[in-house]
C-alpha cells in the first residue's frame, strides 16, 4: 500500500512497475526491459524508458518506493529519476509516458481502474523527532530553498572549467548575473541549504574571488559530504552505478580538498571528495575538538586522502592537517611532485588524475 496524491492505492510500487512491465510486453511494447529489486533498498532500479530509446542495457533509473527526502527536498513514492539522462518525472506521468500517452491523467485512471484506491482527507503532519535531537542543536538554520529559484542558468565558464552539465545539475551550481558570480549551494551532511557562496567568474584586481559573507558556520560543514554520503549508502546498499566512485572509495576513502570546484571535479572523475571552507580545519581551542574531522568519524570514514594545493599556502596547510588527523585516520597524500605543472586537483586531466599516486606522507 502507498499513497500519491492523496490517494492510498492498495498496492506497492514494486507490485505496479512489475505489473506495468509484464503489460507493456504483453502487447510488444519493449520498454522496461530490466526492473531490478531488491528489499532493502529505497529505489527500483529499471531500464530508462527515455534515452536510447528505451533500449539501455544496464538499469540507470530509479523509482523511489516511498516519500524520500534528497537534497534537502521531499520527493513522493514513485518519484521516477534516470542518472544518466536526467529524465524526471511523478510516477503517473512516467506510466502514461510508458503506455505513450503526454496526459498524466491517464496514467492516473490507469491506476486507478486496476488497483482499488481510496482518497484520504489532508491531516496535520506530527513531527517526530527521531534523531533524539533539540530543535536548536544545529547551530546554523537552513535557507529557503526557492532562493535557488534566481540562479537556475549555467554560464561558460562552468564548462571552462572542465564540468559536465551532469555534475553542475548535481551541485546545483548556477548564475548570478547581477554580481556576475557563479552560485555555489553549500549544504550541510544532512542535505539543507546553509547557504549560497559565490565566486567571481573576473574578480576585480586585487579584490578577493569570492563574494564576502559574514556568520558562514565554515567550522561544521564538509562541502560536497552529503553527496558523498549519498554515495556510501548506495555502495552499502548495492545499487552504486558508478563502479570507478566505488572502487576508490574503497580504496582510497574520501580526498579532503580546500575548494568547492576541485572536489566537484575529482567526483565527476570518479574520486569521492569534499572540501574545506577555506584551507583548515577549524579547532576550537577551548573545548580541544575539531568539528569537521569529528564529522568524518561519525560517519565511519577511516581512510582519508589529503589534497591540498601544490603552492606555499597549501603545502603548510597540508602539514598542519596531517598533524590534525594522522592518530585517527589512514592518512595519504597525493604524489604532486610527479606533475609539478598543476596547482590544484581541478587542472589536472582526467587521464593524469588516474596516474596520480597516493602514499604515506610520514
């Protein structure tokens, strides 16, 4: 049983893909070619029904089979998602796509005629805190997350950059052409928007590349960690697409970076990382805690990777942190000295980056 729209249809989501499946190649239609599912998981996998015309050889697209939260944003059972062509879509609208009609209603009466369905009245949400946690015990709030809503272009400089479209979607990078900026959403391990940090694409000379924000929480947050922690729960759960993010993870845990762009950059090519909000990690001196790196224990990441810059700055830097970490982690760096023509993970290409070797820095 699972609820769309308010209606509670008597039937679960795997029970319907699979009875849409068996439909559709009852009458020669060769679409859903492979539904993969599997108890634990959150999502069906199925072959996407949009690109390759429908005929993709592995699954890529995942159905949720019930209300899931991503990205700080709720999305209903059914929410139908491919990882490769980015096709979207409610799940009445993908079973009227699939049985070739563009009306959503139909797929509503669809489901509605095969599957006894009850309406239920709009109640009150009770909200339970289940993570034992005050109201108050982050010491940041969220943002609006319509504020985002501005920024929804894309610019050259991105792909300047080396960036896929698929990984500025991913990050949510975006424009803001009245300061000329690139918009960079930093969200916190659990996915709400703690805010908007924005990069000059032409900084004035001698002004700072960024644009200057006052009371950032830069101590608690790991950007790019929920992503990676995205990653993680799939690999646990077997339903990773992408074997090469797998296979380093488990080689090689999370590459700690100090930039939002280089991390972005070394996940598109297949390396889980997060970055810094500047170039340390923050101590509190007073209580003898570093935040951050507490984040990273928390959440059972032993084995980490320490790419800083390769100039004076990020050099120190590089020191101070495996000072930081060494007693707690498996701590390596990556051979720089092999490619003293890049200052940073994002010059490197994709080939170099797939040389590069990590070792003992002790």
């Amino acid at each position: 049983m699972v609820t769309i729209d308010g209606l509670v249809i008597l039937a679960n989501i795997d029970t319907m893909v699979l009875d849409l499946q068996a439909e559709l190649h009852n009458q020669g239609i060769n679409l859903l070619k492979d539904v993969k599912i599997k108890d634990h998981t959150k999502d069906i996998l199925i072959t996407c029904p949009i690109h390759k015309n429908g005929q993709e050889r592995d699954p890529s697209c995942g159905i949720s089979k019930t209300t899931v939260i991503r990205n700080g944003k709720q999305y209903q059972a059914g929410t139908v998602h491919c990882f490769t062509c980015g096709y979207t879509a409610d799940f009445f609208e993908f079973v009227s796509y699939c049985l070739g009609s563009t009306d959503r209603n139909y797929g509503r009466r669809y489901i509605l005629q095969k599957y006894n369905t009850m309406a239920i009245e709009e109640r009150p949400t009770i909200h339970l805190n289940c993570d034992r946690e005050r109201k108050d015990s982050l010491p940041y709030s969220y943002m609006d997350e319509s504020i985002l809503d501005n920024y929804r272009y894309t610019c050259d400089y991105l792909f300047q950059r080396k960036f896929e479209l698929s990984t500025i979607l991913f990050y949510e990078y975006g424009y803001n052409p009245t300061h000329d900026t690139i918009t960079i959403p930093v969200r916190d391990h659990k996915g709400g928007l703690v805010f908007v940090k924005q990069r000059f694409i032409e900084p004035p000379p001698g002004t700072n590349k960024y644009l200057n924000q006052s009371g950032i929480p830069k101590q608690h947050i790991l950007y790019g960690f929920y992503q990676v922690l995205q990653l993680i729960q799939s690999i646990e759960n077997g339903t990773c697409q992408n074997k090469k993010l797998e296979e380093n993870y488990k080689k090689y845990g999370v590459i700690l970076t100090e930039g939002e762009f280089n991390a972005a950059y070394l996940f598109q090519n297949g390396y889980p990382a997060v970055s810094l909000l500047g170039r340390i990690l923050f101590e509190d001196r007073s209580r003898k805690r570093i935040l951050q790196k507490e984040l990273l224990l928390r959440y059972g990441i032993r084995d980490l990777v320490i790419w800083m810059d390769f100039d004076t700055p990020g050099l120190e830097a590089r020191e101070k942190i495996i000072k930081q970490t060494y007693k707690d982690f498996r701590v390596r760096i990556p051979n720089q000295e092999d490619f003293p023509m890049y200052n940073d993970a994002n010059d490197f290409t994709p080939e170099d980056l797939d040389q590069v070797k990590f070792i003992d820095p002790l």
